[in-house]
C-alpha cells in the first residue's frame, strides 16, 4: 500500500534505489518506473534524454527528464555502462509510462552492473521505510 492505494509490483524483476525497475533483456538491463514513482508523479506528459544511446554513464549521472501534471523530476543513471538504446515508442508518447509501466512504458536498455538492485521484497522494505519517512517530515516531525 502507498498511502491509501495499492501498487503493483511485479515480482520478475529487480528496483533500485531511485525508484526504477530493471530486468533482464538479452545481455541488457532494461529500466522503467516502479508503481511508486509513477503514483508520485502523477501523469507524465513529457520525457527528454540529455545522453544519446552509446553514452557511458555512472550512476547518479542525470541522463534526462520527465514532466508530469505534479513535478519536474531528473531521471538519473541507476548503475554504471553503457545506455545502448531508449524507447522511443515512450519518448514520442510518454502516456505509456501511465498506462503500462511495467511494460510498454518501459525507459532504456543499458550493460553495465547494477549489483545494487534490491529483490522486490526488499524493495517493499525500503519503500515502508521511505513512506514513513516522508510523512514525518511531510508533518514537520522529522528527528
């Protein structure tokens, strides 16, 4: 549960830290949002990418942006490689991020390690610890 509603989230694949999931394709890792991001931002209109594919990225490096009817938000490289493609069914039609993000709305293919990539579990750990932690701070009682 987020809150009042219930999220989805499938249990064949790994999420990071920055609230992406990723799963195998071939040798690739492909990454999309999880439920939770999606839920946060709302309904993305607009997707951009600040790197083309080839580009080698570390994690954290800012590789582009979503817009949603709530926010701005960067999207940032959740592991170190190489983006070896995007998806650009979702660049020209981000409303597939909305509808099917664990499918269709998928974001990029990338090689590279992604050892820090929690199974989904742990994934559901963090995001409790996470929720817990903003609505304390949402309700000024953040130690």
């Amino acid at each position: 549960m987020m809150g009042n509603f219930a999220a989805r989230f499938p249990t064949d694949r790994r999420y990071t830290p920055n609230h992406m999931w990723l799963g195998a394709q071939g040798t690739a890792m492909r990454f999309g949002l999880s439920a939770y991001a999606i839920r946060l931002l709302r309904e993305i209109y607009f997707l951009e990418w600040s790197v083309d594919a080839g580009a080698t990225v570390r994690q954290k490096d800012e590789i582009g942006a979503v817009e949603s009817s709530k926010a701005v938000a960067a999207l940032y490289a959740p592991a170190d490689g190489t983006i070896t493609r995007f998806n650009a069914d979702a660049l020209a039609d981000p409303s597939a991020i909305n509808k099917d993000g664990y499918g269709a709305g998928w974001l990029f293919e990338m090689t590279g390690n992604a050892n820090d990539a929690m199974e989904p579990a742990e994934y559901l750990r963090y995001l409790e610890t996470s929720w817990t932690k903003a609505q304390a701070l949402l309700k000024g009682q953040a130690a």
